[in-house]
C-alpha cells in the first residue's frame, strides 16, 4: 500500500483498522527493513497558519500542534516507499 501513493497516519490506522501506535510502529520497521534502492519517505507536517515545516522529527506521531504560531491546524505527515 506503502507503495502506491503517499498516506497519512489517519489513512493508515482506518485502511488496516488498527490503532496509530501500530501503524508507527510498524513504520519504524520498514523504515530500518526497507531494501535498497527503494527508502521510506516521510513529507513532514505543515502549520496551515504559518506554513512552518515540521523538520527532523525522529517520532513518526503527528505533533498536536505548531511551535511556532500555536496553532493546531496542522497538515498531517504522508509516508510512502519510494525506489
Ligand atoms: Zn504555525
């Protein structure tokens, strides 16, 4: 599935009718099992009031809300396995 698009943490957990703590975990997994050439890609999270980009989190959960504006309307991190 992972191959096919680009999913949010939402669509994930509804796709496979788990929780999200799976789903993250599971992304942990791939990220490290993944075989070369093709490598997990994570679009971060975006503020949708300031545009600020979520950069360098190491937690695949999606942040509640923004550090720079405070605002909590944040565009969800997609992953997708790209070759
Ligand atoms: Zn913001």
């Amino acid at each position: 599935m992972l191959r096919d698009g680009e999913w949010t943490l939402d669509e994930l957990a509804r796709n496979f009718v788990v929780s999200k703590k799976v789903i993250i975990d599971d992304l942990e997994h791939i990220a490290r099992s993944v075989s070369r050439p093709s490598r997990l890609q994570i679009h971060p999270p975006t503020c949708e009031g300031c545009g600020y980009r979520f950069k360098g989190r190491a937690k695949y959960n999606d942040p509640s809300r923004c550090p720079m504006c405070k605002n909590e309307h944040l565009r969800s991190q997609r992953f997708r396995i790209a070759s």
